[in-house]
C-alpha cells in the first residue's frame, strides 16, 4: 500500500500521528495507557504492538516493528 511505501522510504521522519493511524486501519482501535498506544495482532506469540508518543515523530524501531506486523498480517490473509 501506499502507506507501506511511505514508512519504508524515511522511517526516520513518520509522523506519530500518521503511525498510529495506519495501526489502526490495519489493527483497529488501541488501547491507551498513559503515553502508550497498545495495538493487539491477531497471531499468537508477542501478540501487541506497543507506540509510544515521543514528540511529533515515531521511533524508528516502532516504525519497522509497525512494517513487520503489516507483513506478516498480509502473509497469513
């Protein structure tokens, strides 16, 4: 998607904002606790992806963390 194409461009520069609606279309609505967006994945093992507000941009590892969960979603439909 197009949203994939963006992140992988610049994990750098991703909005948080733009993150979390990504996860949200993909993972559906967080739950939120203090600072942290908590997403649930639908496989078993480390089941969540946790967000964590860090000024106006993502961490990058949370952005690759975000791609890899999109991946292996998009591998198992």
């Amino acid at each position: 998607m197009k949203e994939e194409a963006k992140l992988l461009a610049n994990p750098n520069n991703v909005r948080f904002a733009d993150l979390l609606t990504i996860c949200q279309l993909y993972f559906g609505k967080p739950r939120i606790s203090g600072s942290h967006h908590i997403f649930k994945t639908p496989w078993q093992g480390d089941p969540r992806l946790n967000l964590q507000r860090d000024g106006i941009n993502a961490k990058p590892y949370q952005v690759r963390d975000v791609l890899k969960a999109i991946k292996k979603l998009q591998e198992e439909t």
